[in-house]
C-alpha cells in the first residue's frame, strides 16, 4: 500500500514557475527512486526528471536548465520547481515511485496526476 498524491498544478503564462510536489504515504519502504512524468493529449508519456537514493538527478533534454528535481531528507516527499515555463510544458504531470524487491511491495507506483497548463 503506497499511495502518491501531486498538488501543485496550475494555469500560468510563459515564462512563470510553477513547483510540484508528491507526497507518499503507506509502505514507503517499498519506494526506491523517484521521478517525474508528463503527458500531453496525442502524445506518449514521457519522463521529465528522476532522482535516485543516492541523490543523482537526471533530466529530459527539454527541460535542463529549467526544471529542478528534489527530494526531501525523509524520502516520502518529492518536488519538481519548473521555471521558464513555455506552452510545450502543457501537461499532466505524474509523480512515479520505483518499487524495492521486498516482499509485499509493488513494481512501481503511480499518482493521479496533476495538471499544468502554460497559455498566454
């Protein structure tokens, strides 16, 4: 039982910032690293940023400069800080957990999503 909830989105012009965050709850031994994804309408889901236990972070080609994966000391909260945002950013943004190989513990585990709109 691990739950991931995002909070965050929002509706803001180019060039704003906007920080997302992820909150983990349940069996949180059971999460391993952290990262990012985004999907927008016609397009295939894909992995903006990731960052590891050993605090190594890595980004998608798009988004270097821009965007900052963190994670917090107690390992259960996650943020991404998105500045410059252009309209191409426009996207539900989904927080992902990679699941430990203990016992009882999923593959990987998904929030609902959380929306960002960039639009003049």
């Amino acid at each position: 039982q691990v739950q991931l909830v995002e909070s965050g989105g929002g509706l803001l012009q180019p060039g704003g910032s906007l920080r997302l965050s992820c909150a983990a709850s349940g069996d949180t031994i059971c999460i391993s690293a952290m990262d990012w994804y985004r999907q927008a309408p016609g397009k295939e889901r894909e992995l903006v940023a990731a960052v590891l236990n050993n605090g190594t972070t890595r980004y998608t080609e798009s988004v270097k400069g821009r965007f900052t994966i963190s994670r917090d000391s107690a390992k259960n909260t996650l943020h991404l800080q998105m500045n410059a945002l252009k309209p191409e950013d426009t996207a539900l943004y989904y927080c992902h957990a990679d699941g430990t190989l203990w016992v009882n513990c999923e593959h990987d585990y998904w929030g609902q999503g959380t929306q960002v709109t960039v639009s003049s």
